[in-house]
C-alpha cells in the first residue's frame, strides 16, 4: 500500500511540475517524473519511512530496458533469418528449471520467454519446477538456460520480489 501511495505521490508532483512550467511534452513529463522521485527520495531518507518504492522504481525502469533491448534484438535476429537464404537455424527443446515459485512469476516469465521473436513457451511441469522453452537457436543448452536464468528470470524476480 505504501509504494501505491508513493507511486500516487510520485505521480502528482510530476502534474504539478508540468503544469507549473506549462510544457506538455513527454521529455518535460519525463524530468518531472525523475525530478519529483528525486525529491522524495532525499525527503524520506530523513524519515524513517518505506523505502521500498525507491529501490522497485529503478529495477522497473531497468527492466523494461533489458526487456526492449531484448526485443529488438531477437526481432533483427530472426529478421537476419528470413532475409538470408542460407538457414543458421539450430532448433530445439529445452527443459529450463524455474526460480519462479508463484503462478503470477511463473506466467509472467513464461509470456516474457514467448513474446521475444525466436523463443516459444510451451509447458509447465506440473510441480511448477520446470518450464519447457522451444528456441530456433540453441546452438548449448547450457548457455540458453543461464542467458534465461541470469537475465529474463533473474530481473524479472527483482521487481516482483
């Protein structure tokens, strides 16, 4: 309930400040935003209050940038696959062994692994232990499963922890 009130708090000082400077575009939206964190941050290191919203805030942001950059880079990966008439493909199944305990975590990573071009979630196992990933380019299992594990699993257990 706090984040959601520092949230909210978060929120109307960066309305007060657009509206106070009379920008109404995304970069001045932006700096207010950055700004007004920026000002509780140092007000509540003072008091002894939540902190939490002040380490969630930066991990949200950094995921949603590794998420992107991962994005497009599947998305010219495959692209790259289509274009050329040679196939570099390496295609497979593997069973990647989960971190995530709850449904919530679970299917989150899940649709995160299969929103990214070149990946598919398929499977859950049935103890919630294992989810089964098919990529078009497994060239180690190995490494497939620590690139998962130490960036989509690992971020995404960050910010829902």
């Amino acid at each position: 309930m706090i984040m959601v009130k520092h949230l909210l708090m978060n929120i109307l000082l960066t309305i007060v400040w657009v509206a106070l400077n009379g920008k109404f575009d995304e970069g001045n939206f932006l700096f207010g935003f950055i700004l007004s964190f920026g000002i509780m941050w140092v007000v509540s290191r003072s008091a002894d209050s939540d902190r939490k919203y002040f380490t969630k805030i930066p991990k949200i942001i950094s995921f949603f940038f590794f998420f992107w950059f991962e994005l497009v880079k599947a998305n010219i990966h495959v692209a790259y696959e289509v274009i050329t008439p040679k196939l570099q493909m390496t295609a497979g199944i593997v069973k990647f062994p989960l971190s995530a305990k709850t449904d919530l975590e679970i299917t989150l990573l899940a649709n995160l692994i299969s929103l990214t071009p070149g990946t598919l979630s398929l499977d859950v196992t049935a103890d919630k232990k294992f989810l089964f990933v098919h990529s078009m380019y497994i060239e180690d299992r190995e490494s497939f499963i620590t690139e998962i594990k130490d960036g989509f699993e690992r971020r995404l257990l960050e910010v829902m922890r």
